[in-house]
C-alpha cells in the first residue's frame, strides 16, 4: 500500500509518496510522469517520512541549506538508480551536465562511453524531484533542457540555490 500527502510549494502544489517509511515519490502537482512509482491503491494520511519531507521541504525553499534528507526508496530500474544516485552528488547550487554523468556511469562499468540521451532518460523519469536534484543537470552547452516540472521552475529552484546563471550559456533555453 502506498500513501500520499500533500505540500504547498512557493512553485505550485506538491504531492508526496511513500511506502509508509521510505519516500517513494515527490512530484510538482501535473508534471511529466507525475505519479509514476505510486500504485493503484493508496490512501491519504500523516507520516512521519511526510513530516521529514515537510521539514526538508520548508528549508529548501526558505534558501537555507536542509538538514537531513528524509529516508528515500528509489523505484526504477538498476540503470535510473545508478543515474539518481549520482544526483544526490551535485551539490547545491552547482551543476552537472548530462555528458559528465554519462561519464561517470561510464567509467563506472568500464566502458568506453555511455549515451547521455539514455542518462537524460533517466533524469527526467526522476520520481523523487528536488530531494534527488535533477534541476541541477543541464546541456553540454550550459543552457536549460528539458525538466519534468517545466523550465520555468527548473530556472526558479536554479536561482534560488544561487546558480549563475548568466554563466549557463546566456540562459539559453530548451524543451528536451
């Protein structure tokens, strides 16, 4: 069984999941693949990974650096959980391109390269936004691609981390 609850983000509504102790999903209220790792039946209701979540939540978008990350479930394949994993590194207020990730998945498995379409595959099937920074990626050319809750708040959560982003390729801008 699955559970959800509900946040009301300065960027529009937020809907939480969870499996009753992990998160499982933080989408923004009708993005891209909104819903894509919660089942059929689930039911509202107050846990204490929402109030974690809550509290992560409140810090992030008062400008303030959250404290601990609430306890996460990562649901996707061994190859999105891989590319997730490494956007738990991108620290706040930088970036990562998908080209570097590729190559770190790359160099991770040996291989001589890896697709960074495949890597963007995976970014933008994210089903835990803002927790797991995929806002932080951006093309080889610096400009803003393609993100499931929509440029605008891609820009938004950017400059509210600090980005330059005079220096992201003259905010040039993008749909993936």
């Amino acid at each position: 069984m699955d559970y959800i609850s509900r946040y009301q983000s300065p960027l529009g509504g937020i809907t939480l999941s969870s499996d009753g102790r992990f998160l499982t999903g933080l989408w923004f209220d009708g993005q891209k693949y909104f819903g894509s790792t919660l089942g059929a039946d689930y039911a509202e209701r107050d846990l204490p990974v929402f109030r974690q979540a809550a509290e992560w939540l409140d810090r992030y978008f008062e400008g303030r650096q959250p404290h601990l990350r609430p306890p996460l479930r990562l649901r996707g394949t061994e190859f999105q959980r891989e590319v997730w994993n490494l956007l738990l590194a991108i620290p706040r207020g930088q970036t990562a391109t998908y080209a570097a990730i590729a190559r770190r998945v790359a160099d991770g498995h040996g291989l001589p390269r890896m697709s960074a379409q495949a890597v963007g595959g995976a970014v933008g099937r994210n089903p835990l936004s803002l927790i797991v920074p995929c806002h932080r990626v951006v093309g080889s050319d610096g400009s803003l691609t393609g993100y499931a809750g929509g440029l605008d708040r891609k820009r938004a959560l950017l400059e509210l981390e600090g980005v330059d982003m005079a220096a992201l390729s003259g905010m040039k801008m993008r749909e993936k």
